[in-house]
C-alpha cells in the first residue's frame, strides 16, 4: 500500500481551524516543532536530591529534595560553568521562608535578599561561574530553596 502525501500541507493549511488541531496532533506525533532554544541546564542537582554538586556551608543542610537553612548565615554555592565569558542568563528557583532573608544570586551580581515565600525569576548578565545561596547576617535564614534552574538564554530582556 502506497501513501501519498503531494499537496497534503496545502490541503490541512486550507481547512482552517481544523489545520490547528491537526497539525498540533501531527506535532505530537511526528515531533517536527520549532521553538526558541533557552540552552542547556547548568545546574547540577538543582532538584537537591543529594549532596553532590553543592558546597555546603555551616547552618545548611540537604534534604527531602531541599536546600533547608537551619540559622543559616553563611553561603552555598555551585561551579556551573567552565570560563568566564558574559552570559544572558534565566535563574528560577521556589522559596520557603519561616524567618529570615535568603538571597539566590550569582557570585558577580548583587545579592536580593528574599523575605516571602514564592517561586521566582530572574535574568542577569554574568561573568561569574558560580551560583550561591546565602543567608542574611542580620536575619538569619531558616526556610527551604528548592528546584534552583538557570540556563542561558538567546534573546534580548
């Protein structure tokens, strides 16, 4: 049995919003979709499901897949790059905070200290190759980081 596919996409463009479903099904399928590249993850457990990767620090402990500040003042932190070369970069992570600030940074930006739980989103421009987490001094941090992403980006912000 010989299928023919001539003149196929003109036809599914022809039908209107049934091209949509379609061809939406037809992605799922086939897997031919296009979309903006964001790069690769550059965390390495950023889920905390163990201690590897993670330079821990007194007052920080790693467990039931989160980073829990216990008192914690001083910094943790992460290598995710090899160089240092400026990159656009997407930071996410979810905070927990029970008292205290926590601050989620990279070691050659400026450190925005977090008093409310939430999840969030933040784009930088970085030479540095380390991701930190630290604690105010003034107000120590007890609370969870968790899910901690960050990936280069291709777009302008």
């Amino acid at each position: 049995m010989i299928i023919s596919f001539t003149n196929v996409i003109g036809a599914i463009r022809s039908l209107g919003e049934a091209a949509q479903v379609i061809t939406t099904n037809l992605k799922m399928w086939l897997g031919f979709e296009t979309s903006e590249t964001l790069g690769a993850e550059k965390v390495l457990n950023g889920d905390f499901s163990s201690l590897v990767n993670w330079t821990l620090n007194t007052g920080w402990a790693i467990g039931n897949n989160k980073l829990n500040g216990t008192s914690a003042v001083t910094e943790n932190s992460q290598t995710i790059f090899a160089s240092n070369s400026s990159r656009k970069l997407k930071i996410t992570y979810d905070v927990v905070v029970n008292s205290g600030e926590v601050a989620v940074y990279m070691a050659d930006k400026s450190k925005f200290f977090i008093s409310q739980s939430g999840s969030y989103t933040d784009y930088v421009t970085s030479e540095h190759t380390d991701i930190r987490i630290d604690g105010r001094d003034s107000a120590a941090f007890t609370g969870s980081v968790t899910n901690i992403s960050v990936k280069e980006v291709q777009y302008n912000y």
